[in-house]
C-alpha cells in the first residue's frame, strides 16, 4: 500500500467481525457508528474525501452522483451485495470508477429465504400466525386454516443461477417439488431434476409456485409484467427474493387484491422500505424485510468479500469479485 493509506468510507455499519478487519487492514476507515443512512450530500462528500467506498442497497449511486460536483475522489465502490440495481452501471464504466460486489456468499441464505416464502405462502403460515395473535383461532379444525402441500407440485425458477438453482435444489430436493425454469442464456447441466422452459410465459403458465431470482433494474425492471403474471394458474403463488422492481408491483397489487393468483411471498419491494397499503392488508401474502442474506455468518461474509475488494484494490492485487 502507498504511505498514506487510502480512505475509505463504510456507508453502513458492519458486523463487528468486518470492522475489526477494516479498522486492522491499514487503511484509513471511517465507520458509520449510528448507521444513519446517507443523504446525498454525504454521498458527495464521501465521493469526493474517499479514496473508497463500501456501500449497500440503500444507497443509491447515479451518474451526477458520481461526478460528486467535479471533485470526486473515490476510484472503489465496493458493494455489500450481490444485486447492483441500486448503481448506474454504465455511469461508474463511463467514469472509470471500479464496482465490486459479493457473490456466492449469500446464495445459501438467500435461497433458504425463498423456501421459506414458498412453505409460508403455500400453507398460508403469515395469516394463520395473525389470526391466532390477534386471538381469533377457535382452536383444531379438520377443514379449516387448510394450504397447499408442496410435494409434487411444479416450481418455476425464473433466473437459474446460482441463488435460483440453490432454491430448485432444496424444493426438490428436500421437499419433492417438480421443477422448471427460464434462464436467458443455455445453464446446466444440474446436479438435479430440472427442465428448461423456452419462455418466461411457459413457466408463469406451468408453475403451482413462481420463484423470482432475476437481477433487478435495466431490462429486467417489470419483467414480471401484468400479462405474465395472467398467464399464472389460479392456484398458484409467486415468490420473490430477487429485488421488488423485477415485478410490475402495481399489476400484483391487482392480481391478489381481485384473488387472481391463490398468493405471494415478497422479501422485496419496488420501493423500499415503502411496502404498498394493499399488500400490508392482503392476507395471502407474507411480507419480509429484505432479509433475505440476513445472518450474522452471511452478513459477515459478505462484509468480508467487500473489504478484501477494497484491500486488494489499495494493494494493487486482482480483485475477488469486480462487476465494473
Ligand atoms: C443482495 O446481495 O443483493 C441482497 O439483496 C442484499 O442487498
């Protein structure tokens, strides 16, 4: 590293493993202590004292941003998270300014986050778990409070990467789901029963249960568009753990509040952390906060893979995991 560290920024706090390595890897770091989220005159000014910044999806990053008034700094960003929606892409490509994120780590919890969502969505978990705290449940009953088993029922993975094929493996796998995705470009071969669909609309079509794992933003904002989600059965649920702007929110709003489709399990929002009215008032859906990677072990490691980014850049070494 050059005599005089680099400066670096956190925009969020860590979990206390990732400062500790921070605050010990010789560069200059300023940590966020109240967590407090950054307006955009503190993003100029970090962009223009830093020499890098670690930032997360609450932070979004544009191209007058990243001009921060002509005076910017920062040559790093280094994303906690592997979704980069939230950052001008081709803004940070046209400015030089190198972009990393965090991929691989969160693929576990994520995907255990969507299985998740299918088991709650599918056996109605979030609505039955308020019927019985606002102290409406009469007790057992044979013909009521009843959901949809899973087993043998058809998942339908839109995006087969590694978070979309991890959530296929653990329906079938582990809860004897049939599953078949849309994948924009050839994937596979798996290491589990899987069928390709030539189309989103022939999966929408197909699926008792629709799982979302798109990246968000560009091309893919409304992929999930009101027409496709009337291509779903009736019976069936779309879950999404990708990011709330893969869905045309507005056209799922009116699918569930007519009844159109049976229910959903969202962990993300166009908006966040605005969540629709009629969404909180459904009960066939269950609403998370984005906690999809929301372990102390992901977290951590996924604060890990931004530092070592950071620390690789300062130390003229390749660096682990550069989108930009
Ligand atoms: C990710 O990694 O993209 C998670 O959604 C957290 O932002």
């Amino acid at each position: 590293m050059a005599d005089t560290p680099a400066r670096i920024v956190v925009t969020r706090r860590m979990p206390p493993a990732v400062e500790e390595r921070l605050a010990a890897s010789g560069l200059d770091v300023a940590f966020n202590e109240d967590d407090r989220l950054f307006t955009r005159a503190d993003t100029i000014r970090a962009l223009q004292e830093a020499d890098g910044i670690l930032l997360a999806v609450g932070d979004p990053l544009d191209g007058p941003l990243l001009d921060a008034e002509g005076r910017r700094r920062t040559q790093i960003i280094a994303n906690f998270g592997v979704g980069v929606n939230h950052i001008d892409l081709d803004a940070a490509r046209d400015r030089g300014v190198i972009v990393t994120n965090t991929p691989g780590v969160l693929t576990d919890a994520t995907a255990d986050t969507a299985m998740m969502l299918i088991l709650q969505a599918t056996r109605r978990a979030s609505e039955m778990e308020m019927q019985l705290r606002r102290g409406e449940w009469g007790g057992f009953s044979p013909t009521a409070q009843l959901g949809m088993s899973v087993q043998g029922k058809t998942l339908g993975v839109i995006g087969m990467g590694r978070i979309g094929a991890a959530t296929a493996r653990r329906a079938v796998l582990g809860f004897g789901m049939r599953a078949i995705y849309f994948n924009r470009s050839a994937v596979g071969p798996w290491d589990l029963p899987a069928e390709a669909r030539p189309s989103i609309e022939a999966v929408m079509e197909e699926a008792d249960v629709v799982t979302l794992h798109a990246p968000g933003g560009g091309a893919n904002r409304g992929l999930i568009s009101a027409e496709r989600i009337a291509r779903m059965k009736p019976t069936a649920y779309l879950v999404n753990t990708a990011r709330g702007d893969v869905i045309d929110e507005t056209a799922l709003v009116a699918a569930l509040v007519a009844g159109r489709i049976a229910g959903a399990g969202l962990d993300v929002f166009a908006h966040e952390p605005e969540v629709p009215a009629e969404l909180v008032a459904l009960a066939n859906v269950t609403l998370l906060p984005h906690i999809g990677s929301a372990t102390l072990e992901t977290r951590t490691a996924m604060g890990m893979l931004a530092a070592d980014n950071l620390i690789a850049h300062f130390r003229g070494e390749p660096l682990p995991s550069r989108v930009v």
